[in-house]
C-alpha cells in the first residue's frame, strides 16, 4: 500500500574520509523514498527548485517513486553543506541554505489522497501537523524529527508526537527530548509523549523498538526488541543512513497486511539492511543501483549474524 | 571442565550517580571469577593483603571458587577509587593505590595445573605471558587488556595476543590497538596480531564476535556475530562489567564438550548475562545473590528481543 511521505528533496555537498563530492541529490524525502520503493509505492510532498533536473527526478521516478507532489518553485533547491571529516559518527554543518524550502508549504495532490501510510520526515512540527491534518484516514503514520526542533520547536513537535504510530529517533535525540540519560528511561518518557512505539537507533550499534500496549494491543508484548546492523568495512558517507532505514522499516510495514510484533520486528532489520546500502557510497549512488536480490540477501546475513 | 584465572582481587570505592560506596570488593578477577562460577569450576591466582578478611574471601567459596591461589602478602590490597558521576559509560579514576599488587608474582598452585581453560585478565602482559608458559597444556587460552598497556607496554602485549584464543576487548581498546577507526577493520587488524578470535564490547550496545578460520576450521565462518545486551532501567555501577560478561563467556564455553560456532555465540549471549548482573548494584553485590534460574530466565529474555 502507498507511502505519502513529506520531506525534504535537497542537494548536498559533502566532505568524508573517502572524499567530497559537491551538490549530489540528497534530503530525507529522497533517501527515504528510494529506500521504501523496493517494498512498496511512494509518493512524495516536497519543494525543489530550478537545479533540480530531469536527471534528478529521474532517479527517484526509475524506482516507480511518483513526484507529482514535488513543487517546483522559483530559485535553488535547499541545499546542505556538511563534513564528517573529523567523526564519521556526527556530522559537522558548514552551511544550510534553505532556498525554496523557506517557504515551504506542504500541498498535496488529490492522487496522494488514498494513501494508507504517512511519513513525516523531518521537518518543522508545524508543517508536518498541516499534513497530518490533511490525510485524516490513513492507516499509520511515522515519523522522525531532529535536534533542531526539539530544542527550539517542543511545544509543536509535543503536538505532532501525540499524532504518531511510530518515531524514529536517535539516541541523542531521545535523551534530548526526555531529559534522560538512561535509554530505557528515556525511551518510556518519548513514548508518554504519544507514539505508540519508538525506534531508537543507534548509528552503528543497531537499533531498539519500544512499543506501548497501543501498538499491538494485548499482553506481554511491551519488550523492546533489538536490531543489529551489518558490520562494514568501509562508511562512505553517512548522509542519509538514519532516512534509508526509516523508508526500509516502513516500506516493509507498508507492504504487510497488518502490523504484528513479528512484521515490526522484521521491518526493523530491512531498515537496517537500507541503511548499510546508503552509506557506502555518496548521496544515493547505492541506494540507486540496489537490487531486490541484494536486499534479500544482506536481510539473511543480519539474520544469521545475530541469530543463535 | 576447570577455569583458572589471575587477574586483581582488589577493593573499590566508588561513585556513581546511584550512590557511594567505600572499599568493597572488586577486581577482574573476582568479577570474572564470581561471573564464571555458575557454569564452572573456577580457581583463582592473585595476591591481596592484611585487609582481606574471611568474609570477603566468603563471597568467592561461597560460589564454590577455588581461592587457594589467593595469595596473602604484607601490606594492603590494591585499591581503586574511581566515579562514574560524569558519564556511566566511562570511569574517572581518582586514585589507583596498587599496594601489594606492585610486586604481584603470580604463583600456581600444583592443584590448579590441571586446569584446562585458562583467562588471562587484566594485568601486566610481562605477567600474562609467565603464567601461560606455566601452563602450557591448557586447552583454550583467553584474555583481556586495557588502554594502559597498549600504549605504555605495547611489545610484550604483542607477545601475548600471539598466545590467545580468544581477546575480549572493547571499542576503544581495539581502536587503539589497530590505530583503526572502522570497527570491522579493526577486528581485522587486531586478529592478525595473533588471536583467534576476538570479542568487542560495546558497552550498552552489545558486542561483536569476529572469528578467524583457525578458531573453527571450516569455511563460511568466518561472518561476525553480534550479541545484544539486555536494556536496564537503572545501572547503578558499571565497574566490573566487562570481566563479569567474560565470566559468563568463559564460563559456558569451559561446560561445553568443545567450541563449536553455536556455543560461541551461545557465550556471547551468557556474557550478556552477566553483565547485565553485574551492573545492577555495586561491586558484587548483584552477582553475589544470582541465581541460575534468574540466569536462564534472562538468556531467554535476550534471545526473545534479539530473534525474529
């Protein structure tokens, strides 16, 4: 069933151990969508701006991603500038041009109306509430934030937390937003907020999902559950890594039935798997040439490795 | 089948934001030794001084340790002060009073020569080496280290990896060891400078089992294997952690018949456990009380959150 998800579509210049590379495609929409197309259809809500080419559109329409929900306006795309030079694990912001996305006004198009499932990536809480106001009978909806807006936006991000199924967050960002130290803690204090569950991730270490009795009601199924990742050899370039594993998780859910313990569990190592093709290579030149097969396979070495 | 482990019996004090605590009983190899003696029978090689009573020597028979190895030297016990007040994850040591353990010459009992698993635990590597070449019949060897003796005593810590079945480490150590950022390069690194495999803690975050295939003759195993941790509401002293996990991981490997793929990871998991123990009170409290019930009952915890 179709993903609606609403973020941004970007360019980024990017500076890592393993080189730069200058205004390559980027933005939570793009990772995310390109990640969640290999389970599902998606759509996508978002504003680009007269660099944005054929060239680029086409590498999210090649993956059945529909753009019609992809404004064009007058101007530069948002554009990033960031290096993980000195830590791969925390990216260090040289520069944010908004462009077009300033004046970003989420408008979504009759077609997008029947989705079923809704990703509010991230973006001001104010604009993704709009959203959510819009598409009142989907089926879920997720969502991710960041540093930015918990500190400087809570009292909408509070009200966008109440509307989630699921946030996917960091660890930093959890204690943030709870004032906790402790992940345990701090996850039951985010969940209070208003998701019925919460995916934590842990950059390298892998993943925790904390769910309350409203995501699958009954009892006994309130453990959280842990998900590894791959151990690689080589990161690239970690832009993206935390949008790929939102579109792999919820991609997955999307192409299920119903959500189950078991279907949340499994969506957490697609995430996962989506998250080690990103980041080895810049911007989304992996995610571009994944193939099915492969996803498959990473999914079955995630299983084995932590299996006993 | 018998452990025999030399490493500290020492006392701590010690902060944490739970609480203080003055002098109470620690050391490698009484967390190691405490850890281990749920799975099998464990003799202890160290030295302690007038300070050390009937009453702690209790905590270690009582478990059924063998502490005949215990030597009683004039003076007092090593004795480490330190406070994870700033940060859980990571111990400020306020002072390292080495007392009797400065002219620690470990000595082994004719009764421990039989022993068939042998842990090397934290101590100079020039000590590690002389009592491995006291046993040279053991049938398995592991070991630990620390960013002390990496740095300041590199060579003869080379000459004891070259000894080692097993090295359990952590992410720091191994970084520093490799001088390699990547964690799977790394492993690599560090497994060429002898052994055969190596387990890196990551602290809350579980840890990694890399192999090579003169661990388990045979190909196709030579994949990692990750292990999660239990997640913890409150950890109320961290010290002893990472001996307590490879008490449990030595521990279950010396009860099985022989070290297959299975009852490594298996291991793994069983130091997971013990950890998870261990961090619950101060010192040995937590462990001193376990029971094997308690035991399996969190390995089938850990295995339910880990397995899809």
């Amino acid at each position: 069933m179709a993903i609606l998800v609403v973020g941004s579509v970007a360019f980024d210049s990017l500076e890592t151990p393993s080189g730069k590379r200058e205004r390559v495609l980027g933005g939570a929409a793009t990772h995310f969508a390109l990640a969640a197309s290999f389970f599902t259809k998606v759509r996508v809500v978002g504003v680009v701006g007269e660099d944005f080419l054929p060239e680029h559109e086409a590498v999210l329409t090649s993956k059945g991603v529909d753009t019609i929900g992809i404004e064009r306006a007058p101007g530069l795309s948002f554009h990033w500038t960031g290096s993980y030079v000195k830590d791969l694990n925390a990216a260090d912001t040289l520069a944010t041009d908004l462009n077009v996305f300033a004046a970003f006004e989420p408008k979504i198009p009759k077609s997008y109306l029947d989705s079923e499932y809704l990703f509010l990536a991230n973006i001001d809480p104010v604009l993704q509430l709009r959203v959510r106001r819009q598409m009142p009978n989907v089926k879920m909806v997720a969502g991710d934030t960041m540093n930015y807006w918990i500190a400087a936006h809570r009292e909408n991000l509070l009200k966008v937390l109440k509307e989630l199924d699921v946030l996917l967050i960091n660890d930093g960002e959890a204690r943030m937003l709870s004032g906790e130290s402790n992940g345990l803690l701090a996850a039951h204090e985010v969940m209070h907020m208003g998701p019925k569950a919460l995916v934590v991730k842990h950059g390298e270490y892998g993943s925790t999902g904390y769910f309350t009795e409203r995501i699958f009601p009954g009892p006994g199924l309130s453990r959280p559950f842990r998900a590894p990742t791959l151990p690689l050899a080589e990161v690239v370039d970690p832009t993206g890594a935390g949008d790929s594993f939102a579109g792999g998780f919820y991609g997955y859910i999307a192409s299920q039935p119903a959500l189950t313990p078991e279907v949340f569990r499994t969506a957490m190592f697609y995430g996962s798997v989506m998250g080690s093709f990103a980041v080895e290579q810049f911007g989304t030149e992996r995610l571009q040439r994944t193939t099915r097969a492969e996803i498959d396979e990473r999914f079955q070495h995630l299983r084995e490795i932590s299996h006993l």
